[in-house]
C-alpha cells in the first residue's frame, strides 16, 4: 500500500474541515437558542403542564448520550420513509440537544434575577409579561452569557461525534487524512491544534465575562 506524504494540501482539507465543524456548531447554537428560550420561558411559566414538558425533554435529552441522539437522528429519518441529507438530520440532532442545555441554563439564569426585582416591577403595575420583557429577562441575559459561551465551547469540541456519520468536519478530515499519510501523531496532534485555537479564546472570554459579572 502506497501512503501519502503530509503535505500542505493535506493541511487544508483540515482547515476545510475545521470550517465545517464551526458551522455546526454555529447552527446548532443557533437552532438550541431558538428552541431553548422557549424551553426556558415554559419551565419558568405558571403553566403547570407547560414546566413538566419542559422538564421532562431537559431531562430526557441530557440523560440521553449525544452519540444515540446522533444515531437515531441519522437513521431514523431514513426508517420512516423521509429523504433527509445526513448534513440536515445532524444538524437538527445537535440544535435539539443543544436546546436542552441551553434552555436549563437560561432557566437558571432567570430563576437566579432576585425576587425584588420581579416584586418591583409588579408593584409598578407591570404585567407579568412586561415585567420579563424589560426586567427579568435582560438580567438574565447578563447572567446567562458566560455559561452560554462555555457550553458553545463544548458544542465545538462535541461536534467531533459527528464523524461517525461521515460528515467531514474536523475530526473525520484529520481520520481521511492520517489513512492517506499514516502519519495518525503529526495529523492529530494538528487537529488538537485546531481545536484549541478555535475554543481558548472562547474560554478566556467566557471566564472574563464570569469575573466581570461577580464584580458588578
């Protein structure tokens, strides 16, 4: 068997791949967000049912390991008859897990504006949803920033699971890539690399915005 050299085109078909796991992330960040605030705003309602369902999907997809999630996004499409690209039911596995997370994080965030607050603004004659509008929410927004940004950084590197349905993000490049070479330390030693360029900073700002916030 004929193996390649490691040469920079090698490289950038990582960069390539690097590329492909920012925009998962970015994507299922995005379709978590969305969900999540809704998942958040039901666990925090008076509705009694509205919090158990909240409670029981939290509960349900966190206990529920990322890797079946993935499986049974990938797959089960395909089990009930619809046509859907691997790309898409990934990217929709990764947002409903994301939205679990996300929506326990911004319950907290909420749970955690002090009472008075909410007390206050009803005292002012505020609604109960005016008052989570312009008082509780934009406090919560402040209080759920650092976490957010932390749990965006274990998206980036969770993404990795995504290799093994093929799609060519980071880690499935850096697989192709050392088969070709069979040079599996210099390419994954790369990788890491790549990884951790992308995510430190990240880390630094989450833990910056933690301090900033304990100060304030």
């Amino acid at each position: 068997m004929m193996f390649q050299d490691f040469t920079m085109a090698h490289v950038y078909y990582m960069l390539n791949g690097l590329l492909w796991t920012i925009g998962l992330a970015l994507i299922a960040l995005t379709g978590g967000s969305i969900a999540g605030s809704v998942l958040a705003l039901m666990a925090v309602s008076r509705n009694k049912l509205a919090r158990r369902i909240a409670k029981l999907y939290i509960f349900v997809v966190q206990g529920t390991p990322l890797l079946v999630t993935l499986f049974i996004a990938y797959f089960g499409a395909n089990y009930v008859g619809v046509d859907v690209p691997p790309l898409v039911a990934i990217s929709i596995a990764f947002s409903f897990y994301a939205a679990a997370f996300l929506g326990e994080i911004w319950r907290g965030s909420i749970n955690s504006v002090p009472m008075g607050q909410s007390e206050g603004s009803h005292a002012l004659g505020l609604s109960r949803v005016d008052s989570m509008r312009f008082i509780i929410i934009p406090q919560a927004v402040k209080i759920a920033t650092p976490p957010t940004v932390g749990f965006f950084v274990m998206l980036i590197k969770n993404t990795s699971l995504a290799s093994v349905v093929s799609i060519t993000e980071l880690t499935r490049t850096s697989q192709i890539v050392s088969n070709a070479t069979f040079k599996p330390l210099q390419v994954y030693l790369l990788a890491a690399l790549f990884y951790f360029l992308v995510c430190f900073p990240l880390t630094i700002v989450s833990r910056r915005l933690e301090k900033r916030l304990h100060k304030s």
